[in-house]
C-alpha cells in the first residue's frame, strides 16, 4: 500500500500522570507533535483524565453514567487505538489511570477489541513495571498491545531528557517514539483489515 492512501487512524492517548509538568505528558505532546510533522494517516487526540469521578457504581442511574464519564466513554469507544503514557507508582500504574480504565471497562466495555501502545518516563527501569502490569490488565479488556518496539525512558540519567515544563528534549527518544507509533499504526491498520 502506498504511503499516500494509508487510511487515517485516530489515536486516543491517556496520562496516568495529572501534573501538569508530567514528562509522561510531555511523552504524548511530543507523539502529537511527530503525528503532526512526519508520519501520514495517524492523528492523535489527548484525552484529559483528571475531570474523572473516582469510580462508584452508585453514580450509575438505570444504566447510564454522570456526563463526563460518558463523554469519555464515547472517545474511548470511537478511537481506532490507544496511546497509553504510564509513569509507575510503586510498581504499578498510577489511580488516575486505573480508575480511567475502569470507568471503560463498565458495560459495555468500549476498550475491547483494539490496539494499544505503552510508553513510559521515570526513574531507574522507566516505567517499565507499570507498562508489564497495563498489560495484564489489557488481557481482560481485551486490550491487544503492540510488542515492539518497547519504550522505556529513564529521564533523570543524562543527558537531559526533558525540560523543565515536560517536554522531550532528546532527539533519540523522540526517534524511538516515532517507531513506536509506526508499529501502532501498522498493527492498527492490519487488525481493522484496511492494510494487507
């Protein structure tokens, strides 16, 4: 298939971080940038958690959900894929994220059936921890992850990864970062049938 009739596929992407300097968010702002500047057919949409009701099925009427969980609901639901950034807390993703994942899991859950990426900033292994427990959640959301290329960016080892609002500096990270939203591109094209 030429580059030129690649379908456009649309991207949610997710922060399990709130803080507004997050370098994980400076992970998605830098994947919207490269959408934007050199890879065709991929548009990438920031989906903002942080407004989320921590989850309480009691805040579910006759089988609805309050405005806000069902708005996002439904870009969860129109997305093609997903981009997840995860910062690890204590070996695992982080509340925001979860309880995220958990209001689109509620039936009918809106994740299942699509491809996703992770790709994760911080200390020592970079997130790596949280990325391998978003997996095993995804096995019951029925989540289907890409496998390479990995993105593990340890942001506190020189050079300086990142600048002091959170945004990516270092140019071989964002190289990586492209790959990866290549790889999730393609994997999302040939699972919806419009790539052979």
């Amino acid at each position: 298939m030429a580059a030129s009739s690649v379908p456009d596929i649309n991207v949610v992407a997710l922060s399990g971080s709130l803080r507004k300097a997050s370098y994980n968010r400076g992970l998605i702002r830098s994947a919207i940038q490269l959408s934007q500047e050199s890879i065709k057919g991929i548009n990438i949409e920031y989906a903002d958690i942080s407004p989320l009701p921590f989850i309480n099925t009691d805040l579910e009427v006759d089988g609805t959900y309050p405005p806000v969980v069902e708005a996002f609901r439904q870009k969860i639901l129109a997305a093609d894929c997903f981009l997840f950034a995860s910062p690890e807390y204590n070996y695992s993703i982080t509340p925001p994220l979860k309880n995220a994942i958990d209001w689109a899991s509620r039936p009918p859950n809106v994740w299942a059936g699509k491809p996703a990426a992770i790709v994760s900033a911080g200390g020592g292994f970079g997130g790596g921890r949280a990325q391998y427990h978003l997996r095993q959640i995804g096995v019951y959301l029925d989540l289907h992850f890409i496998n390479k290329p990995e993105f593990f960016l340890n942001a506190f080892q020189p050079p300086q990864k990142f600048d002091s609002d959170g945004n990516l500096l270092d140019a071989e990270a964002k190289e990586r970062l492209k790959l990866v939203l290549l790889s999730l591109q393609a994997f999302t094209l040939k699972l919806s049938g419009k790539c052979e």
